[in-house]
C-alpha cells in the first residue's frame, strides 16, 4: 500500500463546497486516471471510474459511491467591506466565530483570507446577550477596504474553512471536509489494491457531488450507470469527549457495517463473511431510519439497487476539526477490495431474501 | 523614520506566531533578546521574566523615557488529563469562550499539535444546540494516545497572513507593541535614554510592568500597545458611536481607559507631534479596558504615563486584523515624538 497520507492531506486542504467539486474533482481524477481504464464525469459533476473485472461480458458492476462534497458557507449580502454568510449544508454555526476562512471571490478569481467576525456585544442586539450568536449577525472580514471588496466579491461566492489539516499521534488527521474525503482516499486504496487483483465484475468508483444538500450526485450516478450492486462510504460517529451511546464507535478499532432499511442485508452478510476471512476487524453499526448517506437515494435509483453502507469513525463531524484514523482508512479501502475480488460472476443470482 | 518593509513584517510574524500565555513568555522573550542585544546598553531579564533593556543617549539633560510592551498572550492552560489523547483546561486572560470550539491549537513547548472538537451537531437535541458550548464540556485533544503535561499551555494555531492593507493573525496584542519596541531600539534617537520594558503578564492584570516600572524609576512612560477596533456595522445600521478606534485611521492615543486618566500633557504632546508631522492619528474614545500604563502609573511617587496602540479588530480571539499601515504610522509618531522630547515638556502649566 503507497503512503496515503500526502493524498489525504492535499484534500483536507482545498474547498470543493456541495455544487463546486471542482477543486477537489481535479485532485481526485489525477489521483485515479492511473487505476482505472476509463473516466468521465457524469451530467451533473460526479466523477466516474471504470476499473474493468476479467468476467465474461456483460459484466455485472459493482459501484462504491463516496461523496466528495464539503460543507461550508456562501456570501448572501455585502456590507460596507464585511459579508453576511449563509450556510451550505450542515454547519454547527457555534463553531463560526473566530474561523480562518477562504473567500472565493469570483469578481477577481482570487482566493481571499478572511476570518468569521463575531460583532463585539456592544454592536448586538440584547438578546444575543452570552448565548449563541445567529448566523445573521456574524460577518466575514477580508482585511480589505470596502472599495476592494465591492470589485472582489460577488452575493454567492463561496467562503470555505482555511484551517490546515493537523496530524495528531497515533495516525490522527484532524481537519475540514475529513467528512467524506477520507473515504474518497479509502476508495483509493481499494483501487491501489485491485491492481495487483484479479476480479470478475466492472468497479464504477465515483466521487458524488453534492451528498450534503440534495445527494444529486448519488442517484444521478447510480441511474446513469445501473451498477447491480452498490456501497456507499462514508464516515460515522466516533466516540470522544462528551460523545458516547449507540449511534457512536471507538476509532481505531475497525470498519462500520450498516444494517437498516437503507441497506440490503445479503450484502451486509457478504461483507461480514470476507471481513473475517482476512481479518479486518468490524463493528455493526445501525441506522434505524434514514442513514444520512449516498446509501439512502442510491437503493431507490432506477428500479431499485441492493446497497450496502460501509463506514469509520470521525470525531468532531461537521467541524472544522474532524478527525479520523489512518488505520481505519486503509482497513476500509482494503476490505472494499476483499469484497470486490469476492464477488464471482453469478453473486446476483445467490441473493436470496429470507 | 526607521526602516519599513518586509524585514519588520517578517519580525512581527514570527513575534505572532511564537506562543507566550501569560507567565509562559518564554518564546518571545527569546526573540526579543536576539533582536535588541546587538542595540543595547543593558539588558537584564528580572525575577517575573520580564525583559529590561537600557539604551542610553549621548546629550546632555536626558531624559529617561520607559517604553513599554507586553510579551504575552491570552491562551489556554491545561490542568487535568481524561485519558484517550483528551484533556481539560482553562482560559488565560480575557477570552470570550465562544472563540474556542472547533478550533486547533499548539500545546507546550514542542508545540504539540491538538483540536478543540465539538459534540456533532447530528448527536444534540435542536435544545442542546441553541445553548453555548461550555468550558467543562470542552477538551483539547491530542489524538488517541497523544500526551502533554498538566500545566502545559495552549495557544491558537492560527497562520500568519497579509491580505491587502491588513495583516491577520493571533497574538496582534501585543506582538505588534513588542515589534514597535524593537524597532524604536534599533533606530533610538540619542537624546533621551530608553529604558525598555518587554513585560510579562499584562493579560492577567499588568504584573509585569509594575515591577518594571519600578526597576526604571523613569521620567515618563509610554505603553504600546494593541487596542480592539469596534468599527463594525451596528446590527440594526444604526451609527457605531462605540467603535472605540478603526481601522486605517493611524496610532491610537489613549485619554482614558478604565484604570488610567492618561497624562494630559503626554496626550497633547502626542497630538501636537503627529500634526507637526502629518502623521495620521486618532483618540481612542474614552472608556473601560486598559493597558500596562494604568500599572506604571500609579508606581513610586507616581510617573507621568500615556499610551499609544495599533489599533486591531478581534481582540482575544483566534484571528485579529490589524492594517500595516496604522502600525507604520504608530512606529513613525512614536519615533518623532522622541525626537522631540524635552524635560519642558513635563513643567506645570
């Protein structure tokens, strides 16, 4: 396995808001062109790669869908040389104030530094008082005049988290968008791994647009390509200060196997059989409603898709500070290879429901 | 006026981005030392850590002028261990605890990289999340098996960056104070002697300077030092008659704060000198804060004190904004006004 850790770094380091993957597209393509025999961009920005299986065609396709979307804030008015923000998907607005922050300008295409100003009490209202400040009364401050500003900044650009990724011990990063970039590096390295694998059935990898909004790219993907089967990655609940119970698991300590209405459950049984063939330790992780990832739109695409949710854990989600494990990165993107090269070309027609 | 470019800036981001939580200076005083030996007279660093350096004149009549600035920070301090990289801590000096989650901080000497988290948002009741995260709930974490030492401080891990007209950064108050000092030292004017106070412990109730002070036993002092910029839009657009100091309207001279009546005579020579030499200023508006100088002036039989800021916006948060310019303009009155200095100047009138 390559070291990962430069390619996770340079995600956790660029903005790629829901609606304007662009950024992190770019990064992700150049990273897959060499693993995979075709690539293309579906209709509304996913990222499609094709890594072939040496099945009799027509091949059966697998799609593993993680999102490369990231929360963050737009600019809804400006005032003077300070902007008001909205959000983009779902920000815990306590984090805000005092944020380093990147704002897109798109009158001058520049990347401007800016912070989350959070108004002295005497500018507020009294109500604000000691609680939480609302969203409309913090301001973005680029250290620009007003006149700069006005040529600069257009109600719309994005302002995105421009906090560096840390590494902490123990193969700990800790930054912004580890929710889900992360697992685009697991579907990496499950990429990597195929390549000295042999598999039966076509792997579509897809980066989907926009999870954090609408989930557009999940089922536009999933209907454009009509894979038989597909896994969404994406990050779960760690447990950490002031954060435990059932919807939250150690990190560390292994992959996340969903079970639920979102999910098929032959495939999760599948997944279990391989993950202790070659030991890769895993938790049972349940989502009893809505699982609050691509698995959810994916499974209702077209005629319906057998889906299965594959997850780690993350502390601190949707914060600027999220933070993963390393270790259980590359445990998922191995297992997802595992799973891939399990697959024999008949799997569909072994389905069976209870 | 002294030189003023990319050497001076290059000073103040690495001033910034050294850590110093009050009683902890020791990374500043550090570059201090480095900075002014070559420049000095004498240079002493006292029983608090403050750094107390002399530089004499050459004329006659001279008149000893106590420039002071404080070294260090508001931060974090950690007091207790809970075990998985995760620890406890409390606020040093004046922060507002909303500033804190979400953010990454350096701890210790090493600067061992950590993050402030917070509860997911996905995790709380729609209750929980309209209330303010508290102090208790907080931990830095160090990642899973990550140590540091009880005792040890935090100080934000914010970058250094220039934008435009301005430069943001943590730390602005005061390493903005300390770079002035360092510069004033390297270009002092020869008719006075400046006894210059790097202090200690400004942010948890001007400890150092008093003792400062009285090593000095100046004639007059001047604090230097970064006062907050409330020159934001109301939240109902009406006029900001609290703003207290803006942006790009040049040094800030006090009247009054919350703990000094500065010296008139100081405050007038002040304003007459930046007039004389077209250098932009502003009067803080009086009211509450305060800096080292309410501590000099009320030590031994009482010295004639006035202070003189850069004015910064986002006090005691993770990222302050301050205008180059102002700071230019801070160094160049304070450069001319002791050039202009007489013992006339402190006769009753």
């Amino acid at each position: 396995m390559t070291d990962i850790l430069p390619f996770l770094k340079s995600l956790l380091n660029i903005s790629g808001l829901s609606g304007f993957e662009g950024p992190a597209s770019r990064l992700i393509e150049e990273k897959w062109r060499p693993l995979v025999d075709e690539m293309s961009v579906g209709r509304v920005g996913s990222l499609h790669a094709l890594k072939k299986g040496n099945g009799k065609e027509p091949r059966p396709s697998l799609m593993i869908a993680a999102h490369m979307d990231a929360i963050g804030l737009q600019v809804s008015h400006i005032q003077d040389e300070f902007l008001h923000i909205t959000k983009v998907g779902g920000i815990d607005i306590r984090v805000l104030p005092g944020l380093e922050v990147t704002v897109h300008g798109s009158g001058s295409e520049e990347e401007l530094p800016g912070v989350i100003a959070m108004p002295p009490a005497q500018l507020l209202p009294e109500s604000e008082g000691e609680g939480v400040i609302a969203l409309n009364n913090l301001l973005v401050d680029t250290g620009l005049t007003a006149s700069e500003v006005r040529k600069k900044v257009r109600v719309g650009d994005l302002v995105s988290f421009a906090n560096e990724p840390l590494e902490l011990a123990d193969d700990v990063i800790s930054g912004h968008s580890v929710d889900n970039r992360s697992s685009i590096v697991a579907l990496t390295i499950c990429l990597e791994e195929l390549q000295k694998k042999s598999h039966a059935w076509d792997v579509w990898a897809i980066a989907t647009v926009q999870e954090e909004v609408t989930y557009l790219g999940a089922y536009s993907s999933a209907y454009q390509l009509r894979p038989q089967l597909a896994i969404a990655v994406d990050v779960t609940h760690a447990t950490g200060p002031g954060v435990s119970g059932w919807q939250t698991h150690p990190m560390d300590k292994g992959v996340g196997l969903c079970i639920g209405p979102n999910m098929h459950p032959f495939l999760h049984t599948r997944l279990k059989e391989v993950a202790e063939r070659v030991e890769i330790p895993w938790f049972l992780d349940v989502a009893p409603g809505h699982s609050g990832t691509d698995a959810y739109p994916i499974q209702v695409t077209a005629e319906g898709i057998p889906t299965a949710l594959v997850e780690f854990p993350i502390r601190y989600m949707h914060t600027p500070v999220e933070s993963v494990s390393i270790t259980d990165i590359q445990r998922t993107g191995r297992l997802l290879a595992e799973f891939v090269t399990s697959l024999e070309p008949a799997f569909m027609e072994t389905i069976v429901w209870e | 006026m002294p030189p003023f470019g990319n050497t001076q800036l290059r000073l103040l981001e690495r001033l910034c981005t050294a850590i110093a939580v009050s009683g902890d200076e020791g990374e500043v005083r550090k570059i201090v030392l480095a900075e002014i030996k070559p420049c000095v007279d004498e240079v002493r660093v006292d029983a608090m850590g403050n750094v107390l350096a002399t530089r004499r004149g050459s004329g006659k009549n001279q008149m000893r002028v106590m420039l002071d600035a404080h070294m260090d920070e508001v931060g974090l301090m950690l007091v207790g261990e809970d075990g998985e990289g995760c620890y406890r801590f409390e606020m040093i000096g004046g922060i507002d605890v909303r500033h804190l989650v979400g953010k990454q901080v350096f701890v210790g000497k090493n600067h061992t990289p950590g993050v402030i988290g917070g509860k997911p948002v996905h995790l709380m009741s729609s209750e929980e999340s309209k209330r303010k995260v508290s102090l208790d709930s907080m931990r830095i974490d160090l990642g899973l098996n990550g140590k540091a030492n009880t005792g040890d401080r935090a100080g934000f891990a914010t970058k250094f960056r220039r934008a435009g007209p301005s430069i943001l950064s943590k730390a602005i108050d005061d390493r903005i104070g300390v770079a002035t000092l360092i510069e004033i030292l390297k270009n002092a004017p020869s008719n006075v002697e400046i006894c210059a106070a790097f202090t200690v412990q400004e942010e948890i109730g001007l400890r150092g300077a008093k003792v400062a002070a009285q090593y000095f036993n100046p004639d007059l002092a001047i604090a230097i030092d970064s006062t907050p910029a409330r020159d934001l839009p109301m939240h109902d657009g009406s006029e900001n008659m609290v703003y207290n100091t803006k942006l790009g309207c040049g040094p800030a001279i006090y009247v009054a704060d919350g703990s000094t009546l500065h010296d008139p005579r100081l405050v007038r020579f002040l304003r007459e000198t930046a007039e004389a030499k077209k250098i932009p200023y502003q009067l803080r508006q009086p009211g509450g804060g305060g800096t080292d100088s309410g501590a000099i002036q009320r030590s031994l039989a009482g010295i004639p004190t006035v202070s003189v800021s850069v004015p910064h916006r986002y006090t005691h948060t993770p990222v302050s904004i301050a205008r180059v310019d102002d700071w230019k303009n801070t160094l160049k009155l304070l450069q001319a006004a002791l050039e202009r200095l007489t013992p006339q100047l402190l006769v009753r009138n």
